[in-house]
C-alpha cells in the first residue's frame, strides 16, 4: 500500500483547476506531482524510481479518456489508487477498484475522499 508521505499525481488538462486543486492539497500537507495531459502522467506512472500514493485525473483530457490513462496506470502500478474528477458524475461508470469526486468539490470534500484513499 503507497504511504501518505508520497507524492500524489493531478492529472487535469485546465491550468486553473489544476493549480487550485494542487494548492489544496499542498496546503493539506501533501506533496504534488502535476501533469496536464495523459502523456505526461504515463511518464511519471512508468518511471520506477517515482514513488506515487494516488492518481487524481480528470476524465476528460486532451490525448487520452481518464479511464484509458487509468488502465494503463493500473497496469504500471497495480495497486495504485485511482480518484476521477468529474463534473458528469451521473453519467460515468468508474472502473472497479477506482473512486469518483464530482466537480465542483470543496476542500473538505477532496481532503475526506484522498484521506479515505490513502488510509484504507
């Protein structure tokens, strides 16, 4: 199981979500990776030196639909923990094993659905 003491992946497309998002959950005390595309998120999943606690991504990007990124990262890292980010929550079927926030959140939201992730 990924220790809360290691960096978390954002992955989302729109700079100013993602900037509000990683300053969250900077400011909850976790560190963050940022990535604003599926490419750039496979770079750091695939890289075995890079220890990863969570994957938030969006699941719509640019390059790749969030749920092919989190398949892919699975595959990398089996038992990474997958959190989509959406704002069409009632209309996405997440993957099995994955979880689900719907846009907008507020910050206690985010900070009990990543605290739940990370602590089992």
């Amino acid at each position: 199981m990924p220790s809360p003491t290691q960096p978390l992946l954002v992955v989302e497309d729109d700079a100013i979500v993602r900037m509000l998002i990683v300053e969250v959950l900077s400011e909850l005390g976790y560190s963050v990776i940022e990535a604003q595309d599926a490419t750039t998120a496979l770079e750091v999943v695939n890289n075995p030196e890079q220890p990863l606690a969570l994957m938030m991504t969006d699941v719509g990007l640019p390059d790749m639909d969030g749920k092919t990124l989190a398949n892919r990262a699975r595959e990398a890292r089996p038992l990474l923990p997958i959190l989509f980010a959406s704002g069409f929550t009632d209309s996405i079927e997440v993957p099995p094993g994955m979880h689900l926030i719907g846009k907008p959140f507020s910050i206690d939201q985010l900070r009990d659905k990543v605290n739940a992730l990370l602590n089992g």
